[in-house]
C-alpha cells in the first residue's frame, strides 16, 4: 500500500494470543490484501486486469467487494469518486515520482477523460470486465480503508475487543482504550512544512479518515497540484478546500466519501452528507493567505473533545 500501519490492543483485552501470532495473522493478511489489489505489485490481480486489453478476470471476494463499493460511491457522488482515474494519476505523475516535474499537456489529458467512468468497465457474473480495452483502475483511495475494515475483524475474530487499527492514517477504534476510555485520535491542520494537531476526536465502534491536499502534491511555477484529481475535469482540485475527515461505520466508507468530499468542494460536500445521512464530515479551508477555517456536518462535533 505504499505507508505504514499500527496496531494498538488494550490491556483490558488479557486473554488473546501471543503479540508474535498475531501479528503474523495481520501481515498475512495485509499481503494477501496487496496481491489483490496492490498497483505497486506487478502480479497482483488489479495490475494483471490493467496490462492487458482484453482480460476479464475473476476477482477475489475482498477485491470484488472493493469493486462494487467504488461503483456504488461513484454513482452516488455523480462521478466525483471514480476508480478509472489511474491513468490521471499516471499522466499528472503521482503514481510514480518524476523530476523535473512539469504539468501535463492539456490535450493530453482531455485524450484521457472518454476512458474515465463507470461505463468503461463492469461486473458481469462475477467477473471484471472492460468494456473500454485500453482503461486502468486503482483503488487505493478506498483499499487502505478496506485493510482496516478486514484487519479489525480479525482481532474480533480472535478475541480482541478493546483495539485501534490504523493504516496510513486511516483508523478504525473498538472499545476502549487501556484507562477506559473513547479512544482519542488527532486531526492535523492541513500545512504543508509542518504538523500542527487541530482537533480530537473521541472514538469507539467507529471509524476516521482524512484526504487531503497537504501531503502528496508537486509545486510548479509556484503553483501547488494536488494528488487529488476531479475526474470531471481531469485535472487535480484547486478549490480552497484543504482536507476533510470523514467519520463513519466503516473506514472503506470513510475513507472514500474523504476523496470524493474533497473533490466535490465545501458547499457540495457538506449539502451531500447531510443528504445521505450515513457519515460526517469535518471540512478545512485554506484562504490564500494561508489562514484556516473549518466547517462541520451537524452530527460532527459531537465527536470532538474540546
């Protein structure tokens, strides 16, 4: 998955295994996880779907779960989440580091935007098919949630009930924490030099994630281009939104409504989750001064330590 991962159990849970087995039981998972639908792995199952042009492909259970839930976001958000942006991603530069760093020809990436969409791709009887030959997927903008989701219940499923798991910043927390207590997790400020903890969330049962525009991007003419990229428009977000944390059920959902959140802009964001009545959302502007301002879904801060 391209980060790192963390594992806390608390010591209310005294009657589970040794750390050693299960630990060895999360990285099997873990890698089990990335031969499905890791693009960094050349054998993986997604990368086998990406290089050819004609493959159909049965894909395993958790990967067709990945799947239907990015159809089912996309079609939700009108587009805004798409799993067919990888070959933006692949044309802007950030599924692979490229110095000198250049934007992209424009022409190029509008050649790009009749192979984004749901209709270049579907799931017919179980398999994975293109319609389209030429298109890719990436699900990494919801498969670090999916790892999550997967890793917690396999600490349920061997006893554990008071734990927080976390990969690459995205956190699902169960029970309590070694004193007790919500499980306290931290939302930065969205700078780009520095780490700044903005607020705390008080957490159990429940999961968070944050997309942002802070930490993976390029600077151009001094001009900053984010990893995250409309599908809309083909080209990376420049609206004043700067990161949004997602609380939800499960992190797959919370991590994806955060890119889609973050696509959408402020106002459409927040008139979306409100609508759906699943989740919410924290949202942080940047002004061009570099000062912040945060918004909120009604149902926010009643999370929020204060």
């Amino acid at each position: 998955m391209g980060t790192t991962y963390s594992i806390i159990i608390s010591s209310l849970d005294i009657n589970i295994k040794s750390v050693d087995d299960i630990k060895h039981k999360v990285d099997s998972t873990l890698k089990s996880i990335n031969m499905q639908m890791s693009t960094y792995i050349a054998s993986s199952e997604i990368s086998k779907f990406n290089k050819s042009t004609t493959m159909d492909i049965v894909p395993s259970s958790n990967f067709l779960d990945v799947l239907k839930y990015g159809r089912e976001l996309s079609e939700s958000t009108g587009g805004m989440f798409d799993i067919t942006v990888a070959p933006l991603v692949d044309l802007w530069g950030f599924s692979h580091e490229k110095s000198p760093w250049v934007p992209p020809d424009r022409l190029d990436v509008i050649r790009l935007l009749d192979k984004i969409g749901n209709d270049t791709w579907d799931i017919l009887n179980g398999k994975l098919i293109k319609i389209i030959p030429d298109i890719e997927i990436n699900v990494n903008a919801i498969a670090k949630g999916f790892g999550v989701d997967i890793i917690s219940t396999l600490l349920r499923s061997i006893g554990c009930k008071n734990f927080m798991v976390e990969i690459g910043g995205e956190v699902f927390c169960s029970g309590l924490n070694h004193k007790g207590e919500l499980w306290k997790i931290g939302v930065e400020l969205p700078k780009f030099h520095s780490r700044t903890l903005d607020k705390v969330a008080s957490l159990s049962n429940i999961a968070m994630a944050t997309s942002g525009d802070y930490r993976n991007y390029y600077s151009y003419n001094g001009k900053k281009y984010s990893h995250t990229i409309n599908p809309k428009s083909g080209i990376p977000i420049e609206h004043s939104l700067a990161s949004v944390t997602v609380i939800s059920n499960t992190c797959m959902s919370a991590d994806g409504l955060a890119t889609a959140l973050l696509v959408m802009g402020t106002e459409q964001a927040i008139n979306y989750i409100e609508k759906i009545n699943l989740a919410e959302c924290l949202l942080v502007e940047r002004d061009e001064n570099g000062q912040f301002r945060s918004f909120m879904s009604s149902g926010f801060g009643e999370y929020l330590i204060e």
